[in-house]
C-alpha cells in the first residue's frame, strides 16, 4: 500500500509522530504542492489530503476508487462531493486533522458512503491504528466540542470574569481535561479555531457558535492567547 500524504510541514510531522513504525507493505510519499499532477496521484492507493478544504476543485484529480481521507474538519464529505459534481468519485473517507488532534491512538474518521467502511478498516488495520466512526457533519466531534469550550472561554475572558492561567487551570482541575482552552487553541491554532467555528455556525445558525469579539481580534490579527 503506497500512501501520498499532501499537507504543509506541521502536519506532516505530526503525521510521522503518529505512523512512526515502519509496517511491512506500507510506503509514503510527502508532498506540499497545491497543484497536483496526475502523476503524482496515480501511484498511490490512498491519499491523506490536509489541504483539500482550501481547493475542493482538485477533488476531480483523484481516480475512481482511490481511497482519499479528507481533512474534514470544517467540511461535510456531502457537500464537497455534491460541489465537485464527478460521476464516478473516489472512495472519499473524513478525518480530523487539525493540530495535535491528529495524533492520538484514536483516528477520528467518516465517510461520504456506508459502503466506504470497509475499506476505511482495511486501510486503518494496513496502518495500524484505531479509529472513531462519526457522522458526516462539519466540525465532525472533537473539534466543534473544543472549539466551542475555547469560544465560551474566549467570552470569559473579554468579560474579565477571569485570566487565561486561572480558566486553563480551572478547566483541568474541574473537568480533569489535559489542556485549559487557551492552551489548546494555541496548540490547534487560533485560524483554525475560527474556522471551524465560522464553519459550524454558518452550518447550524446556533448561537453557541457565534465566534467571540475577542476570538474574531486574535485572529484578525494574527495572535496567540
């Protein structure tokens, strides 16, 4: 099984951290192109595309059948599919790849069609991972919940019921979570807080969504908690 995994050097490595053992039959290829020829495609059985979300047209570059894991956390594999408009698609499987959530013993994974399942646990096996099956929905699990825990601290924080250290250190005492919000966004990245918030928002038009003023400036201007 050869695996080309398409993705910017963060991701990459953290990509490595989690698939660090060499297992027989299993190679890779790291590429961080946007503009993929099909060339560069049609080696690989599977595809771990980190970049897809940014340009859906290149969906139509990947042959019937291939097995292409999507970083859908701000997309649904529904709607990006419906866009894409290809008669024949690929196997098109969702995954959670934002930072530091990509690398945990659990993958957290779904998929455009239930038929897809069984060669989502033939690749996983091939790989050696464990993996969570979730309903194809944008923000997936994991990250709506964080990124709404980090939302609801971010309105904490304008109101200045509380400082950053004393609501990361709140939340880990209180609800035994291994990361305070604050922490955690640093580490997923304030872009991608935002973005898979704006996502969902715009998604369900729930309020609890609605990005916080002081989440928006942070990200308007580049910064970190």
């Amino acid at each position: 099984m050869h695996i080309v995994v398409l993705s910017g050097p963060e991701m990459a490595a953290e990509f490595k951290q989690k698939f660090q053992e060499e297992r027989e039959g299993v190679s890779y290829t790291f590429l961080q192109s946007h503009s993929l020829l099909d060339e560069q495609l049609k080696p690989a059985d599977v595809v771990f595309d980190f970049l897809l979300p940014e340009q859906p047209e290149r969906l139509s570059l990947y042959a019937p059948g291939q097995v292409v894991f999507c970083n859908a956390a701000i997309v649904q594999l529904a709607a990006l599919a419906k866009e894409a408009v290809l008669e024949q698609p690929c196997t098109l499987i969702g995954f959670n790849g934002l930072p530091t959530l990509f690398n945990r013993p659990v993958l957290e994974v779904s998929v455009l069609h239930g038929s897809y399942i069984e060669k989502l646990d033939e690749v996983c096996q091939a790989l050696g991972t464990d993996y969570l099956l979730v309903e194809d929905r944008v923000g997936m699990v994991t990250p709506r919940i964080i990124c709404m825990i980090i939302n609801e601290a971010c309105y904490t924080l304008q109101e200045k019921t509380a400082g950053i250290h004393d609501i990361d250190r709140g939340m880990k005492l209180g609800t035994n979570y291994p990361k305070g919000p604050f922490e955690w966004a640093n580490q997923i990245g304030v872009k991608n807080v935002y973005e898979v918030l704006q996502a969902v928002y715009e998604d369900t038009r729930e309020e609890r969504y609605k990005i916080c003023p002081l989440l928006k400036t942070k990200y308007l201007r580049g910064e970190h908690f």
